[in-house]
C-alpha cells in the first residue's frame, strides 16, 4: 500500500514537470514539492525516525556535492560571459553554415565531455552556441544536440560521466579498457543523431557574428576571464584525481579562485562599474529555480532509493530477462526516467565481482546504456538538466522532437557495441 502511494505521488509529480507550461507552474515547485512528500511518506512508515534521518541525511550528502558543483560551474560560465569571453571564441568560427556549425559544436562537446565531465561541458557548449545563433527554435535544437553528445562524451571516459566513475572508482572497469572499448559506440550515438539533425539546417546560414568593439583594456580582461574560467574547469577533474577530494571541492576551490582574479582585475574601477563584474552578481544571475528543481527531482529519487524500489526493479528486471544485454539496455531507458546513478550503485551491489570480473562486457555495457539513455528525456540526466535551465527548454518540446533521435543513437550504439564484442 505504502509503496503504491509513493510511486503515485512520483509519477504525478512527473507528469507536472511534463506539463510545466500548460499548467502555468514552474518545474521547480513541482518538483520539490514531489521530492518532500516522498520523504514524508518514508518517514512516516519508517520504524525508527533517526534511521529515516541518517538515510535522508546521507542522500542529502550526495545531491548538495552534485549542486555545488553546478553552482560553480554555472558561476565561473557566467563570468565568462559577462566578462565577453565567449566572443573570443565565436569570433574564431568563420563557418557562416548552421549545419558545419552542429557538426563543430557537437564534435568538441563529444571530446571535451570526456576530459572534463558531460555537465560542466553541457553548460559551457550551451552558452557558447547561444551566443552565436540568434533565433530561439535554432538554440533549442542545438541544444538538444549538446545533451546528447555530452552523455555520450562522457561514457568512453572514466571522468566523463559519474557513473563511469563511479565503475571505476568500484573496480568493475579499468580506464584503458573502457576507452577502448566504448568510444566507438559512444561516437555513434552521438553522430546518428548529428546528420539527422544537421539535414534540418541543411543550406541555412547564420547571421555574421559581429566583432567585439571592446578597449584594448577590456579585450585583455575577456581574455584572463576566458582562459583563467577554462583552465580552472580543466583543473578539477585533475584536483580529483590527485587529491581524492569529491569534484565539487575542485569545483569550490575554482569559484574562489576566480573571486580572486575578477577582484584584482576590477579593482582600479568605480564600485557601481566594478560590480557587474563580481562573483556576487554572477550569482544573482545563475538560473535558482533550476538548481532547486535538480534539488527536488533528485530528493524525489533518493526517497525510492531509501524504500529499496530500485534494487528491488533491478533484482526484477534480472528475473525477467536473463540476458545481460537486455537486463542493461532496460537499465539504460530505465536511467532516462530516474536517475542513473542509484540504478548503477544497484547494480554495483546486485552483481558482484565474482559474478562479473573487473572488464567484463557487462560492465562496459552498463556504463554505455546508463549514460546515453538518460539523453532520451531532458530530465533523465544531469547535463540534460542543466540544459533545460539556460535555455528553458519546454519537457514536452525535447519529447517531441530530440528524444526519438536519442532512442536512434542508443539503438545504432548497442549495436556497434555488440558487433565489436563479436568481432573481437
């Protein structure tokens, strides 16, 4: 009875984040809203309201790492652009065509995904394509475009997506292998979706991006910002790897950093001119209501998690299928609805090591299918997220239109990874 009530009170939380503009109610309250009342219902069924308490605590642990690194993340973008930064970078694209320009965007957000991770690389590709395409429906596509190449980036790649890491982290897979063994299906699901979408623009042109017309003083400023922001965002994976600190911490450390830099750049200035230029009003600026909605979809999740729904689907899916492969493609859909990395640290703790040693194909398969699928619904990820938040795409808007053509790049990725297990 209990679990019925809560899997209802999250479906229709669900179906209100799907219907955001027909019911004129901004995503981020309907999904706090669904994220504490599954909570509430844990709490009242649970035994022990300390148990209940540590759970939610621990959970609570997990979400505010993953939302102080979006903070940052979405701060240090928003200092570049503020700073004129981007216009560095879109100057250096001299292609006119929208369909060359696809093709670039998502090459260097496929690479780039796998060096720093697909959310930090889904903000910044976002901002930047934003700023060279000027009409709305334009910016949507691309960046439905991005959420998919990000996701796939981050599969081949033990920093690229957290659940990568986390197969990683666990021993399930080693870094050489994965590469090896999934960037060819990785780079298929992101180029099916690519030339279908890229056909669209075919012949279309975009507007000649003007030349900044900024100081000499000024253009030198944009350059520290956009180098010092990169570098920094480059710097955290790296700060993990040496100091085993969560990436957040990185995250945090770059934020105050770039404090520092826009202080000392600024500080010659009058205090009202200075201050558009600060941390602080870059903050004011960061998108609030979509890190509250992450906040409440992810406590939503965190609630089945605490009542064991998920193990419990995955120890189900196992009794249906018998099949690895379909027990990881279910998985891979499964991540687009709720979060993949409770669906993979099920799996983590359902097959053990004995079962499937560190580099079996289920584990690459599993690393694969769980962080592409999650690009066939735009809240079925991170990086899809925190998309939705800069250009408010519309839930129902990607269904229509980029989901199908995230189903085609899972499907031609599944295959290739099959054949190449069968070739090998």
């Amino acid at each position: 009875m209990i679990t019925a009530i809560i899997i209802t009170v999250f479906l229709l939380g669900y179906i209100a984040i799907a219907f955001e503009h027909p019911l004129k109610l901004n995503k981020a309250a309907s999904a706090l809203i669904t994220g504490v009342l599954c909570w509430t219902i844990y709490f009242l069924q649970s035994e022990s309201a300390h148990t209940a308490n540590e759970q939610l605590l621990k959970h609570l642990g997990e979400i505010a790492s993953i939302l102080f690194f979006l903070l940052g993340a979405m701060t240090i973008v928003e200092l570049i652009d503020t700073h004129n930064g981007f216009d560095i970078l879109t100057q250096k694209i001299t292609s006119t065509s929208k369909r060359k320009l696809l093709f670039i965007i998502s090459a260097i957000t496929f690479i780039l995904s796998a060096v720093l991770d697909n959310l930090t690389t889904a903000i910044v590709m976002t901002s930047l394509s934003s700023k060279i395409l000027s009409e709305k429906e334009d910016k949507l596509w691309f960046a439905g475009m991005i959420v998919i190449a990000a996701n796939a980036g981050g599969v081949w790649s033990p920093l690229g997506d957290v659940t990568t890491t986390m197969l990683w982290i666990g021993g399930q897979i080693t870094a050489l292998s994965i590469i090896k063994h999934l960037f060819l299906p990785s780079l298929v699901v992101c180029v099916i979706p690519a030339i279908i979408i890229a056909y669209r623009f075919r012949g279309k042109k975009i507007e000649a991006i003007l030349q900044s017309t900024g100081t000499a003083k000024e253009r030198r400023d944009s350059k520290i910002i956009l180098f010092a922001g990169i570098g920094f965002l480059f710097f955290v994976p790296a700060f993990k790897t040496i100091t085993h600190l969560p990436p957040f911490m990185g995250m945090l450390l770059a934020l105050g950093l770039m404090w520092v830099i826009t202080t000392i750049i600024h500080k010659s200035k009058e205090p009202e001119v200075a201050e558009k230029f600060t941390v602080a009003k870059a903050l004011q600026k960061v998108d609030t209501p979509s890190i509250l909605f992450f906040l409440g979809i992810l406590l939503a999740v965190s609630a089945l998690q605490s009542f064991g729904l998920l193990k419990e689907l995955a120890t189900l899916l196992t009794e249906t299928f018998k099949n690895d492969y379909l027990i990881g493609i279910a998985l891979g859909l499964l991540s687009a609805l709720v979060d993949n990395v409770p669906l993979v640290a099920a799996s983590q703790g359902m097959f053990d090591l004995g079962t499937y040693p560190t580099d079996h194909p289920f584990w690459e398969f599993l690393a694969l299918t769980t962080g592409t699928g999650g690009s066939a619904i735009i809240i079925g990820s991170a990086a899809g997220v925190a998309v939705m938040g800069i250009e408010q795409i519309d839930f129902m808007w990607y269904l229509k239109k980029i989901s199908w053509l995230a189903l085609m790049g899972f499907a031609a990725g599944i295959i290739v990874f099959l054949l190449q297990h069968q070739l090998a």
